[in-house]
C-alpha cells in the first residue's frame, strides 16, 4: 500500500461481506461485517482519525502527526503512527496490523479485527451559513470526485462532496487533506470497535444487547435475536447489513425477533423490506428509510418521514402531516386505511385531506387512495399510476402516460386543467394531448378540458363532461350521461353496431342511446344505420352519418345533415305550418332558420305545410291540413297525405299521390306545356312526361299549350295561360282553361266551363250521343251537356250525332261536327260550321248588318238547310220559301223576292218588300259560288189566324 506525505485517511478496495449506510441530520451511521449488501467491487476512502474531537475545538488539525515518514515510500517499510488531539495514536505495522492505542489501551486491528472509523461534517443552515456536526462516519463516493470547494477560517479546506445542491440540515462536507493516492489498495474488514456507549452521536453495531444511551444513535444489531435500546434522542434501528429483505414493527421488530426499545426510525436493507410503525406506533414523528430494494413503508399517527431509497417502494404515511419520499425506483403513497377522502397532488407535492392532509410529496410516482372516501389524486407530468381504490374517485393523471384505476364506486378521470383539447376513450386509452398514452381501469366517467376534446365511453353506464371548448361526446354501450357544458358539444354514436333513437329533450330510447341523457348538447351524430335523431329548443346540429335517418330539429335554427342514405327532415310535432326549402333552407314555423344537407325526405306537419325539394330524388310528406308540395328536379314522391293540397312535381319523373281530401297536381311553374292525364294516371308531355297520379282531384296547368284530362271524380282542371284542351270526364267537374284559346270537354256529369280569357269552346266531341247545349239557354242542354253551365265560351263544339248547338248575344263558333245538326248562332257576328251531315242553320234573333251576321262555314246545298223564323222574318210566310221569295244579286229584282243570295260575295241578304223602300239587310255569309236555292229555306214559327189563336208551323 503506497501513501504520500500529506495522507490523513486510507483508501480501500474491497468485495463487501458488510454494508454502509448514511444518515442525515444529525443521526448516526453505521455497518457490520457480518451483513451482506451487494457483490462486486465498491471503491471508497475511510478517514482513520477523529479532527478536533473535544467540544469547542478550533477544527484546524495542525496537531496530528506523522512519525518518522519519508518524502515517500511504502506502507509496507514501516510503522506509521499518527495522533489527534485526543490523545487516539494510530499504529500501522510492516506485518499489516494495526492498532489503536487510547486511554493507554491498545487494541489491534487484523484482518477480521475491530476499529472505531469517525469524521467530521458540516451542513448549511437557513441563513447558508456552514454548521459543524460533530463526528460521524462518512463514505467517500467511488470515483466521483468534489467540483466544489468551501473554507472555514483559513486552516482548512472543505470539498462539497454531494452531486446536488445541499439540502438543509443534511451532512456535505468532509475533511480532505490532499488528492487521492493511486489505487494500489490491500483489503480488509472493518467491523467496530465496542457496541456500546453512553453519550454522544453513536454508531453501534453488534450482536445481543446494542445500547445507545444518550445522543441520535444508529444501531445495527447482525444476525440474531437482539435488543437495540437507543436511549434518549432519534435513534435508529439499521439493517443496512441483512443479507435477504426484513419485516420490522417499531417497538416489536421482527428481523430475527429483535426487539425494539426507544427506536424512532428504521433503515432497511438492500433489499424488500416491510418497515412500520402501524403496531406500536404512537402519534410520535418516526422515520423509516427502505434503502435499496421493493420496500413497503407505513407509518401510523405524527408527521412521520418515509424514504423509500431505490427500488418501487410503497409508502404509506398515516394520519399526520408526513414527509413522502419515494426515492430511485417507482414509488408509490398509499392512503388506502384513511377513513375519509384524500386529496393528493403529485405536481404540487402536497396533500390536503383526510390521511393525506399536510402530507409533502417527492419521488412519488403513483398514489393509491382509500377504501371509503371519494378521493381526489392527481399526478404530475411524468407516467404516474393513481388507483382509487372504494368511493366516487377523481383521477387526474396530468402530462405524461398515466395509468388510472378506479376501483369500486363512479369514478372519474380528469382533465379538466390540461392546457389542450384531450381525447381519451375508456375502451382503447388515451390518445390525443394530455391524455395521450393513459390507460384505463374501473373509471366510468371522464371530464374534458377547457378546449375542444374527445371523450368516449365503454360499454357501461358512463359520465361523460366536455366541460369548456365544442366537445364530441361518445358513450358507447350501458345508459350514459353526456354532459357537454360550455361550447357546441355533440353526441355522437359514430361506432354504435346497429341504429339509435335519440332525443336532446327526453334523452335515448333506442340501440346504445337506450337509457342516455343529455345535458348542454346541442348537437347529436348518428350511427352509419338507420337512426331517429331529435333535437331541443335551441340551435342544434343533427348529423345522420350513413343509413336512412329521420331528423327532427325542434324549434331553433337547426342544421340537419342527413350523410349517406335516404334521410328524412321531420316537423311532424311541430305545433304550426312549416315552409321548407331543401335548397335554400326553412321560413317558417319550427323550420324558421333550418339548413339542410344530404337531405332527401321531409315530413310537414298537422297544419298548412310548403315543402320544397332540390335537384335530387325526394320525398315530401304533407301529412294532415293542406300543404303545398314541390319536388323540384329529380324523381320525386309527393304525399299529400289528409286536407286538400297542392302537389308540384316538377321535372323528373314523379308520383303525385294526393291521399285524402281535394288533391291538386300543379304544372303552373313548368317551363312547357304538359299533358297529364288523371284517368290514366299518367303524365306524357313536358315537365309531366312520366309522372304518376294516384289521389288527384285536380290539375292546373302550365303558362303554355297544356293537355288536362281528369277521371271519373269531380275534378277541377285549370289550363292556366296558352292555348290548353281540357277533359272533364265522367263527374261533376269544373274546366277553367285561363287564358289563351281553349277547348273545355267537360264529359258525362253536369260541369262547369269556365272560358277565361281568349275564345274559349265547350267541346262535347267525346259524347257518345248527340246534345243539345245552348250557351243563352244552359238549362235547356241535354245528353252530356245536361247540368252544364259555362262561363267566358265562346264555342260550342258537337258530337259525332245530331246536336243542337245554341250561341249567346256574343260572336260564337258553332261547330257541329258528324251528324245531322241544328246550329243557331243567336245574337251577334257567329261562325257556324255543320260539319258532316244534313245540318240546319236557325236564324231566330232581331237582324243587324253590323252585329248579327253570321258566317256559314261548309255549307252543303244538297244537304244542309237555314230555318228563318217567321218572327224576325216576318215578310215571309212559315213553310218552305216560295221560289219567287228567292233571288240572286246584290238587291231585290223583284217586289216578291224577300231573300236575295249574292253568290258572287257570298252575302246572304233579308228584304222585307222586295224592290220596295226598306232597305235590305244582311244576316249571313256563306261561301261564294255555293249552289243556294230557294229549297234551302225553311220558314218556322207560327202566325197568329184570323180568327184568333194560335198557328204553329
């Protein structure tokens, strides 16, 4: 063993058969050679004299000596000796023994002998200020050399030996007299030199009886049964040198049934150790130090101290104010026997509750909180694990990825202080900012942050609380509660396996929202099937994700979002008429504000509903009352369910389908005429081509040429404006061709034959026998014309039989079509037109050049007649016209001639005495040329005889 000249301490190398330990503020430390702490090769150095022993003493060491040392040498050489103040003298021999001489006393010290080991050390106090503390042992750390240097006085110089800042009241300075000597060591054991004594810091270790008499005493009692007395003072019971962990109980024991008198705290060994002071503990402050190793530590009543050293300790402090250190390793504080709630914080060090009320905190790395109280843990910004154990628990796990266990009771996992938006499922873990690689245990509730978070439950009941920020809330299977607090918070039941009923005003009714509730949610996302989504009073945003949805927004301005599939906007609650508008959005009613998106359907309400499509395929439900329907584009089905309404099927192919009550099929916007026909219940022109009838009572049309038919039911056929032909059919039915130039079938059934504006014709074309219809004279019509009233004809057009056509004082067209027919134009300038067949032109009204000519179309003269009657006609004799009544010309040539025919123009002309001085007039027109004899002319009525009476011819 080499030296150098200024060496005041030995350097050793050795395989450990003993153990070391250290102890803070005050306390002693101590170890024995017969426990085990580790294998391999421990560096160290070990001062071999006391400095300044004697109260009061300066502390320079300039008395120690070295006798009769060279420059250098070897250790080897010679005896060393040095001296303190004491009067201690150190002896090493050439041989390897070495010896103390004390009192006059020698003890020697062999390779498995004895020696008394001390130092001095020196702490901060509160004002910086170095504090001597007396002798006590101390272990140079292997190969970790001092980066700080201190002066007390000038003598001697002081090294900051410990890696950290100093913390206040624990030892830090050792006295260094020179550098390190090289590393050419020789072992030995040090075992100490007496196991008792009575005053002082003592460091005892030993076998059988260890007293510590007055002083902080450390005690270590080896293998055995032993009795540690520590007397007065903190003292400690060690097992730093057990070769396997220990269970010790103050004021029991237990490590080989030791038994404990006036023992404060206790250090473990190097490895599991159970330390406690739970049985015989009093409300004194004890201290338990696990060391190396998986230590558990309890403590019971008093503000105990509780050091777990390295290893996955688990403390547990008891009632009192305690100071946790969970040390190296994962470290857990245990508050699971308080009787009350905890409220612990692992980022702030503290506790404010219950066991853990005035509890200080380092090191710790996991809390697990009582059996009976509600607890509230919460972890730090490291990988914590928090554990409620029983009660409604609060977990915060904090930064980092956090293991949270709820145990029994609701309990909940917090996020409400993260400084970002969360998301976090109870099934699959944390994954998103502050929650992101948590796990989860027994925890039925989470609460959000104050930004926007995801939150999704399991498939129990759950608590959901967004808290701040527009949350997206997901409760999954089991009868949860969505709370979503402040901001637009959805519920959403994107991952349900089947669809939902859900409803913001009575909660969920129907798949995995059965049993839910809702509180603060303004909006709800459905399943990818088939859900029923309902809303509140407020603004809300329902969104149907796939399958075919119904939406129902309530009152407020809604959004409803059908996604995929065919999705239905309902208003069948609401409390009035709504007007809906799948493009442009509702005005009125509960539908005051909606928008619409991937919205196909919409369902009105029991009142007076306008239901609007868009471009697409929809379906409008106009349920009760009468509502207005319009399909727009698209292939559209229009209900209009009970009450009259009015169905718009726009372009497209459309079904029309009116339900009860006096149904309308509209085309009034249609850019081109249409021809829609409700007999056969089908459209086939323009915006109609393709459309389907069932339910329709009436038809209006377009502002061009339509064609309107009805059916066997009283309809109501409206041409609207354009030149429209409208079909009554069988029924009392009511034609209004609107403007433009129509003709009205009005068909079987008394009907009503609105003209409008334009020259308008009451067409009996379809009748299947001929009739009589009179424009003046209405009441007198027969066959299909019977019942039939008309208003704004112009026209009247016959069947293919023998009709009697009658006009009014207007300018009429009268047609009669096949058959022999009967056509008096009555007052004003007519067209009369026989058509086929042997016909009869009647002239029965006052004649006027200017205002009752009428123009005989197709006139036949080898089969048509003109009936003159002998009342206007009065020159004439009733009977057939006397060839001298009848000439050619432009004027009478004869005074006999009453009827004169110019067949160069066509005029027809009446001359009451021939050639006399009444002038002739003009009552009709027929074609130039025609071939008009006086057998043509046939006068009717009857002259009154002489005798009186009358005389009809």
């Amino acid at each position: 063993m080499t030296y150098s000249l200024e060496q005041a301490y030995l350097e050793f190398m050795k395989n450990y058969g003993g153990s070391v330990s250290i102890t803070y503020g005050g306390s002693q430390a101590a170890w024995g050679a017969d426990q085990e702490v580790g294998s391999g090769v421990v560096w160290g150095s070990i001062e071999l004299h006391e400095v300044k022993h004697t109260e009061g003493a300066t502390g320079e060491g300039e008395d120690n000596t070295v006798e009769e040392l060279p420059e250098e040498g070897s250790f080897d050489d010679l005896t060393r000796t040095f001296s303190d103040d004491d009067g201690v003298i150190y002896k090493f021999y050439p041989d390897g023994t070495r010896a103390i001489i004390k009192n006059g006393v020698t003890y020697k010290l062999y390779p498995d002998g004895t020696l008394t080991i001390r130092e001095r050390s020196y702490t901060r106090d509160e004002n910086n200020n170095l504090v001597d503390q007396g002798y006590k042992m101390y272990v140079y750390p292997p190969k970790v050399y001092p980066d700080r240097k201190y002066s007390l006085g000038d003598s001697e110089l002081y090294e900051y030996l410990d890696p950290v800042l100093p913390i206040f009241n624990s030892p830090v300075f050792k006295i260094i007299r020179t550098s390190l000597p090289d590393e050419n060591h020789s072992s030995f054991t040090i075992v100490p030199l007496t196991a008792s004594n009575t005053s002082g810091n003592d460091f005892i270790v030993g076998s059988g009886l260890l007293n510590g008499g007055a002083g902080d005493d450390t005690l270590i009692g080896g293998a055995g049964r032993d009795t540690l007395d520590g007397g007065s003072g903190f003292d400690i019971a060690s097992y730093a040198a057990a070769k396997a962990g220990v269970t010790v109980s103050l004021g029991v024991g237990n490590d080989a049934q030791d038994v404990l008198i006036g023992i404060e705290g206790l250090s473990g060994s190097a490895f599991d150790d159970v330390l406690s002071d739970v049985q015989l503990g009093d409300n004194a402050a004890n201290a338990l130090y696990g060391q190396d190793g998986n230590d558990r530590l309890s403590a019971h009543d008093g503000a105990d101290t509780l050091d777990g050293g390295t290893g996955d300790d688990t403390l547990t402090g008891g009632q009192g104010a305690d100071s946790l250190v969970g040390g190296a390793g994962f470290d857990e504080a245990s508050y699971t026997w308080s009787y009350s709630s905890v409220e612990v914080s692992l980022a702030a060090g503290t506790g404010t509750a219950g066991d853990a009320a005035g509890d200080m905190l380092v090191g710790i790395e996991a809390l697990t909180g009582s059996l009976y109280g509600a607890d509230h843990l919460t972890g730090d910004g490291n990988a914590n694990r928090l554990s409620g154990l029983g009660g409604n628990d609060t977990l915060e796990g904090g930064g980092g990825a956090d293991t949270l266990i709820g145990g029994d009771g609701l309990d909940m996992a917090s996020y409400e202080h993260a400084a970002s938006g969360v998301v976090v499922s109870l099934m699959t873990g944390g994954t998103g900012g502050e929650a992101s690689g948590d796990t989860f245990n027994g925890v039925e509730a989470l609460s959000g942050s104050a930004y926007g978070d995801q939150l999704s439950g399991d498939g129990g009941a759950n608590v959901l609380s967004g808290n701040g920020g527009d949350d997206t809330l997901e409760g999954g299977l089991g009868a949860d509660t969505l709370i979503g607090g402040d901001g637009f918070d959805v519920a959403s039941y994107a991952s349900a396996t089947s669809g939902v009923v859900a409803s913001l005003m009575v909660g969920g009714a129907g798949g995995e929202a059965s049993g839910d509730t809702f509180s603060g949610i303004e909006a709800l996302s459905g399943s990818i099937f088939s859900d029923h989504l309902t809303g509140d009073a407020g603004a809300n945003v329902l969104s149907g994700d796939g399958g075919n949805d119904t939406l129902r927004g309530g009152l407020g301005a809604d959004t409803l979002n059908g996604g995929n599939g065919f999705d239905v906007a309902s208003y069948e609650t609401a409390t009035s008429g709504v007007t809906v508008n799948l493009s442009s959005g509702g005005s009125r009613g509960e539908a005051s504000g909606d928008k619409f998106e991937g919205i196909e359907a919409v369902i009105g309400s029991a009142y007076d509903d306008q239901l609007t499509g868009d471009g697409g395929a929809n379906t409008l439900w106009g349920r009760s009352d009468n509502d207005v329907l319009s399909g727009g584009d698209g292939n559209d089905m229009l209900e209009g369910g009970d009450g009259d309404d009015v169905l718009i099927g726009d372009a497209g192919f459309d079904t029309l389908n009116g339900g009860s009550g006096i149904d309308t099929a509209s085309y009034a916007s249609a850019s081109r005429g249409v021809v829609a026909n409700l007999q056969s219940g089908w459209g086939s022109g323009g915006e109609a081509d393709g459309d389907r009838f069932s339910g329709i009572e009436n038809l209006t049309g377009s502002a061009y040429n339509d064609q309107l038919a009805g059916d066997a039911g009283a309809n109501r056929l409206d041409g609207n404006n354009g030149h429209d032909v409208l079909r009554g059919g069988a029924g009392f039915d009511t034609l209004d061709g609107g403007a433009g130039d129509d003709v009205l079938t009005g068909g079987s059934g008394a009907d009503l034959l609105i003209g409008g504006s334009g020259f308008d014709v009451a067409d009996y074309g379809d009748a299947s026998f001929g009739v009589v219809a009179s424009l003046a004279e209405a009441f007198l019509n027969t066959g299909d014309a019977a019942g039939d009233s008309y208003a704004a004809i112009e026209g009247l057009s016959g069947s293919a039989y023998a009709d009697r056509l009658s006009g009014d004082e207007g300018g009429n067209r009268l047609s009669g079509g096949a058959g022999n027919d009967t056509l008096a134009g009555g007052a004003g300038n007519d067209t009369l037109a026989g058509g086929a067949g042997s016909d009869v032109f009647v002239f029965d009204t006052a004649l006027s050049s200017s205002y009752n000519v009428d123009r005989l179309q197709d006139f036949d003269c080898f089969e048509d007649r003109i009936e003159l009657d002998v009342a206007i006609f009065t020159a004439l004799a009733p009977g057939s016209l006397g060839l001298d009544a009848f000439g050619y010309g432009s004027v009478a040539a004869t005074e006999e001639q009453r009827i004169i025919y110019n067949s160069a123009t066509g005029e027809l002309f009446y001359d009451a005495d021939g050639t006399g001085r009444q002038a002739q007039i003009k009552f009709a027109v027929l074609g130039a040329g025609v071939g008009l004899t006086a057998w043509n002319f046939t006068v009717t009525g009857f002259v009154p005889p002489a005798g009186g009476g009358d005389e009809w011819f």
